[in-house]
C-alpha cells in the first residue's frame, strides 16, 4: 500500500464512497454549498479577466497564465470544501454501483446547479456594478470574453458542436483534478493536482459551464459601464446578442451536456468499468 497516495484501485472505491455520501445532504445544505463553490469559481474568473487583460506578446503565455490563476476557483472548492456541478458528475460511478438511485443523482445535480448559477451570477453582480473596478479595461475584456461565448456563429451547428467537445474535454481535465485531489493525503499534493489540469483546460479553451455562469453574466452587467464598452471595441450588434437568452440558448445548455458527458462518462463511468466493474465479475 502505497502511503503518500491512493492508487487508482482504491481512488475508485474513494470515488463511489465520496458519491453515495452525497445522498444524506439536505437539498438547503447543497444549494448553499453550490452558491460558495459558485462564487469560489467567479473569483478566479475575475482573476483570470484581469489577468487576459491587454496585450501579450506571446499568447500562449498569456494564456498559461491566465490558465495558472484561474486553478484557484478549484482549489478553494476543494480543500475548504463546497459542491461544484462539474466535479458533481462523477456521482454517476455511485449510481453504477447501486450506492445512489437516479433520483438521488437528479437531487444532488439540480440544487447543486442551481446554487452554482446563484453564487456566480451574484458576484458578477458584485464585482462589475458594485466596485466600480471594471469601468475601464477589464470591463471591456469581460464583454469580449462574453460576446465571444454566445455570438451568433457559435449558435449555428458547427460551432455549437465543437463547443460541445470542448466541453467534454473542459471536464474530463476538471475531474481528474477533482481525482488527484481525492488521491493525495495532504494539502500540498491537493494543490499540485488541482492546478495542472485547471490551467491545461483553461489555456487549451475548453468550455466550463459554471465558469460560463460567471463570464457571460459579468459581460451583461459590464454593457451598462460606458467606458468598459468603449475598451471593448463591440459595436452595436455584439452588444445586443449578448443577453440573457443567448446566455442559455447560445453557450450554457450544450456546455451543461458537454461537462456531463466529459466528467460524467469518461471519468467516473470508465474508472468504475475498470477498476470496479471488472473486480466484481472475478469475485
């Protein structure tokens, strides 16, 4: 036995253990819990919006860096502990194991979902209408990354297809997070096994869909900052496609089914198919 982490043998059964604990929370307990990972995840949303702000010679540093800080939305979820929709997905190891019923999996999902959509919604609120920090520059990078999310060509079947794989690859990366964590034993390699895959999924632009609460509302709230409008060069157009509905209809519905699937089936199905699964067929 190996004492400085769990192997994958025992992080499947950590897996299915750590799901079925989930049945006994009250359905108030999870919302609040969802709202904290929500907001855990729209602080370094924001982090990573100023961080992206202006320009960078060499993009693809830009962007590990923007990746590196926002691996803080995680670690903030886990070690202090909250309920994260993404990371949620892998209850379905659980299920597959007869710990937890369909309902019980539904339950969990809709609180935790809701409460993430409340907490990163309310400090969007907070920090682009309240601190008067984003009336400038980040007030234009939050609508540009905004606008890019729900534009119109994201909308027709190509786009909306290929975000959809980004999305499967978003939390297939934030799941084996969410598992290095669980295998290690002490905070620092929680810290080591969150960050990598966090800024490997953020600086290769895949698609989460509770950082998307986040992003798109921050970009709503900035359209009423003159001069955050002014920094980001939209025109009008861009401007108007950016709203509530396109929040849903253009990014967060395919997004949702593209994390689902990533973390839900990839993850949490073929670990308990390898590691569980095949075990009870030689018992």
């Amino acid at each position: 036995m190996n004492n400085s982490y769990f192997t994958p043998e025992q992080l499947a059964n950590r897996l299915v253990e750590w799901g079925a604990e989930k049945k006994s929370v009250s359905g108030v307990r999870l919302f609040v819990l969802g709202v904290l990972a929500g907001v855990y995840i729209g602080f370094a949303a924001h982090l990573a919006t100023v961080v992206g702000t202006g320009d960078f010679a060499w993009i693809g540093l830009q962007k590990f860096f923007v990746g590196a800080v926002f691996s803080l939305g995680l670690m903030l979820v886990v070690i202090p502990g909250s309920e994260l929709w993404t990371g949620n997905t892998m209850m379905t190891a659980a299920w597959l194991e007869q710990r937890l019923t369909l309902t019980d999996v539904l339950r969990n999902w809709g609180w935790v979902y809701l409460g993430n959509l409340v907490g990163s919604v309310f400090l969007a609120w907070l920090i682009v209408s309240q601190t008067g920090l984003m009336d400038g520059a980040f007030g234009g990078t939050a609508l540009q990354i905004a606008s890019n999310k729900v534009s119109e060509e994201f909308a027709t079947t190509s786009h909306s297809g290929a975000y959809l794989f980004r999305a499967i690859a978003c939390n297939w990366l934030v799941c084996l997070a969410v598992l290095l964590a669980m295998a290690a034993k002490d905070i620092t390699g929680k810290i080591l096994g969150i960050f990598f895959p966090i800024m490997a999924f953020v600086a290769a632009g895949f698609e989460h869909v509770v950082a998307n609460m986040y992003f798109i509302p921050a970009g709503i709230f900035a359209k009423a900052l003159p001069l955050a409008r002014e920094a980001s060069g939209l025109d009008t157009t861009l401007l108007a496609q950016l709203n509530w509905w396109t929040l849903w209809q253009n990014n967060l519905l395919v997004v949702t089914l593209g994390n689902l699937i990533g973390g839900g089936f990839f993850v949490a199905a073929v670990y308990w198919w390898l590691y569980l699964k095949k075990q009870k067929s030689k018992d």
